[in-house]
C-alpha cells in the first residue's frame, strides 16, 4: 500500500487525508505541538511530531521534516497550500530521497514563484501584461519615482515572492510612493525572506479570474474559470465559478492564455493562472501562477465533476485515467465563504481562542470543509480560517440563496467570526446583479460590517 504523507495542517490537510484513503492508500500526518489533537492528526493511519507551535520551528522546519520522511518509508508527498508548498529546494530535497513530489517540477516553480520572472515568460507565451517595472534598487528613490511616472498612477508596489497579499501596497501618488516603497520591501523580507520588489499599473475597476490548469506528460488542459473578484487587503474572501458578466468567448481567451502559458514551460500537475480583468476596456492581463493547490479547489470540482486532489495523487504515481480537453465539462454553479475567527468591527482582527460551540448544516448543495471541530482551539499561530462553506446548484441565483442558508444556520461561539460579513456582501443588490471588482468590499464596507 503506498504511503503518502500530508505536509500541512487544517482544512487542507483533512481533505488531502480523505483523498488519499478514498484511493486505497496510507495517509501519514506530521504535527506540531499546538495541532497534537487536531483533527488532521486523528484522520491519519500515522502521525509524527515535528516541533513546536510556530510555524519555522515545524511545517517549515526542513531537516526536522525531512528526517521524518527518511525515516518512515513514504513513497510520495503532498504539501497542500502554504507552508513548503511551492519550495522548489525542498521539493528537490524530497525527490532526492526518492520520494515522489506531489506537485510541478522544481523548474517549474522557480519559474513562476518570482513574480517579475513569471511576467517575463507570460510575455514569451503571447500573453498581455500589466505595466511594470524590473525589479526595483530601493536605494535610488530617484529611479522608482521615474518608474512610476512612466507606470502612471494609481500603482501598486508588489514583492516578488510570495503570496497572499503580504507585500502588495496601493500607491496613489509620489509622496505616498517615497514612503511605502522602503516599508514594502521590510514587509516581503520579513515575510518571505526576500525583500525584492516591483512598481505594477494598478487597474481601478478589475476583476481577478483565475483559471485551473493541470499538466499531463503532453499537454496542459484547463477546468475553468473562477471568480475572487470578493478580496480584503488582496486575500480572497468569496470565490465562485462561472464568473458572472463576462462573456463565453473573453472567458475562453483567458483560458487559452492560462494554457499557453503553462504550455510553454511545460507544467506539470496542478497550477492556477491568475488574471486582472478590466471591467471597463474588457481586456485581461496575466498576474501570476501558483504551483500549486488552490484553496477554491472545491468550487472548480462542483462544476467540473473532478476530484482535483486525488487526480494530483493518481497523477504522481501515474495511475490517472487519459483526460481530453473536450471531457472536462463546466455546468451549473458553484460558491466558496471562508470563515474565519476574525472581528470586522475591528480592521479583521484575528480572534484567536475555544470554538466552544461549531454548528453547520450540510446536505446535497451545501459542503463544509473544515479541520476543527467544537472544542479545538484557533491559535494565533496560523491561518485563523476555521471553515469554507462551499454551496452548489444550477444558477448563481440558487447557489446565493443556499450559501445564505448555510451562513444563517452557522453556530460558533468562542470567538469572533466573520460569518455576518459574508452575509452582508450577498444581500447587497450589487453582489446579486454580479456589479463586482476587487474595490468590492472597500466601496461597500460601512454596509459590510
């Protein structure tokens, strides 16, 4: 039987769990000591302790990590999303111990994971790009001012690596642009270790359309669209698919290029390709590609019919079915709420603390994925997202009605969440017209929360 270990915690890892056992195989965990009683831990046939609560010190504790899976005969690795997910290095150190990655090629994310060179080979495929700059010397204040009058404001200033909206800043003009260049890049070095950083033309009324792609030994195919027009502070709030108020032809277009572009660096496995698309010019521009899960997989799943993460596992060890372009059919609708132990009257502040009491309903439209359950606690150490509600039907109509069901009947206590937030952006007339960008939620905000 083979053993495949779950590089990750949470939600995420629940369900890669699942995935694994629904194809007959091991499922091996790794924990920290904060996640000791985790629902992820009880899932698994094997789990091994790998640090303390802080993330450096164990998901992202390499050596650690690796040591566990040369000790513990596992034939293959997944890493979710976050984490060591898109480390090319550790996903090169993992191979070496003949152990099968679960994800692209290391060539594969050492192009894409750096924003300005994934800019550079959409360019090469045929793709459109936003305005940019190189990336910037922060010691000549004097040649990013230059840039950004040939940009033209509004702009955003953007780190290289990473993701998540960490080291992404709004700038509307010189004075602002002085002062948060230097904070920018101390934030991305902070976070990624990496405090590179670039001048981006921001686009005032877009929309961010991504599109699932999946490399197979021949050929790219894609599963769609998804709509994250809903974001706060550049993170994804709501997540739905079809987008709404694009045509079929320009959706088509932005599929193709998604293609193209993974096609020209050979991709392998699943990746998604992000897009900014112009609601007034209705022309689309590549953003970025991640190398990995997604986590909005769910809604491309309801509308697809496929089951994205035991086709990555069954891809690994060459055990998928041959798929063509023209079997992968998109129906119906499909809508994702992430709830999170967050307080919106206060700027979204994480509420860590007891989920003394958890309550969902489910039933044939309506899917919780989670990983906790009633008395687990959110910690301050991680992601303080505690479910996703992902709701299905035939139109965006039924799927807004049914999400509203679902939110309605939440039940948690012990913190604070965000689940009247996410009620309040689908009963707005314009949310339900589908009048959407990535300004949504800041235009909309006094009524939000």
């Amino acid at each position: 039987m083979k053993r495949v270990c779950v590089i990750n915690r949470g939600e995420i890892a629940c369900n890669i769990i699942k995935a694994i056992h629904e194809l007959g195989m091991t499922a091996i965990a790794l924990y920290s000591k904060a996640d000791e009683y985790s629902m992820h831990v009880r899932m698994a046939d094997e789990a091994y302790f790998i640090g303390d609560a802080a993330a450096k010190k164990s998901y992202l504790n390499v050596p650690v990590v690796l040591q566990v899976l040369k000790e513990n005969n596992i034939d293959a690795v997944h890493p979710g999303y976050g984490f060591l997910s898109e480390n090319s290095e550790f996903s090169n150190a993992v191979i070496a111990l003949g152990i099968k990655w679960i994800g692209p090629s290391s060539d594969n994310m050492n192009l894409m994971s750096k924003k300005d060179v994934a800019i550079k080979v959409a360019k090469e495929a045929g793709a459109s790009v936003l305005e940019n700059s190189e990336c910037l010397d922060i010691t000549s204040i004097s040649d990013i001012v230059s840039k950004a009058k040939e940009i033209t404001y509004p702009l955003l200033i953007k780190a290289v690596s990473g993701g998540g909206g960490i080291g992404m800043k709004l700038v509307e003009n010189e004075e602002q642009l002085k002062v948060d260049v230097l904070s920018t890049a101390k934030m991305a070095q902070a976070a990624f270790g990496d405090g590179s950083i670039y001048l981006e033309k921001y686009i005032q009324e877009a929309r961010h359309i991504e599109i699932q792609v999946f490399g197979f030994k021949d050929e790219v195919l894609h599963f769609y669209e998804r709509e994250c027009s809903i974001q706060r502070r550049f993170q994804k709030v709501l997540e739905e698919t079809h987008a709404c108020n694009i045509s079929a032809d320009k959706i088509s277009q932005i599929a193709d290029d998604a293609v193209k572009i993974a096609n020209h660096i050979s991709y392998q496995g699943a990746g998604t390709v992000e897009f900014i698309y112009d609601n007034i010019s209705k022309k689309h521009y590549f953003l970025e590609m991640n190398t990995r899960i997604q986590v909005e997989y769910p809604v491309t799943q309801n509308c697809t019919n496929t089951k994205l993460l035991e086709l990555q596992i069954q891809y690994a060890f060459g055990l998928h079915k041959k798929i063509k372009q023209e079997d992968i059919v998109h129906k119906g609708h499909s809508m994702q709420c992430r709830i999170y132990a967050e307080n919106p009257k206060l700027n979204f502040m994480p509420s860590p603390g007891i989920l003394s009491k958890l309550s969902f309903i489910e039933d044939e439209t309506i899917e919780i994925k989670t990983g906790v359950k009633e008395g687990d606690k959110i910690t301050h150490y991680y992601d303080p997202m505690i479910a996703k509600v992902v709701v299905r039907g035939k139109s965006r109509e039924d799927v807004i009605k049914n999400m509203l069901r679902a939110l309605n009947n939440v039940i948690i206590e012990g913190v604070a969440t965000n689940v009247e937030f996410l009620k309040n952006i689908l009963n707005t007339e314009e949310f339900k017209k589908g009048e959407i960008s990535t300004q949504f939620i800041s235009k909309h905000l006094k009524k939000l929360i």
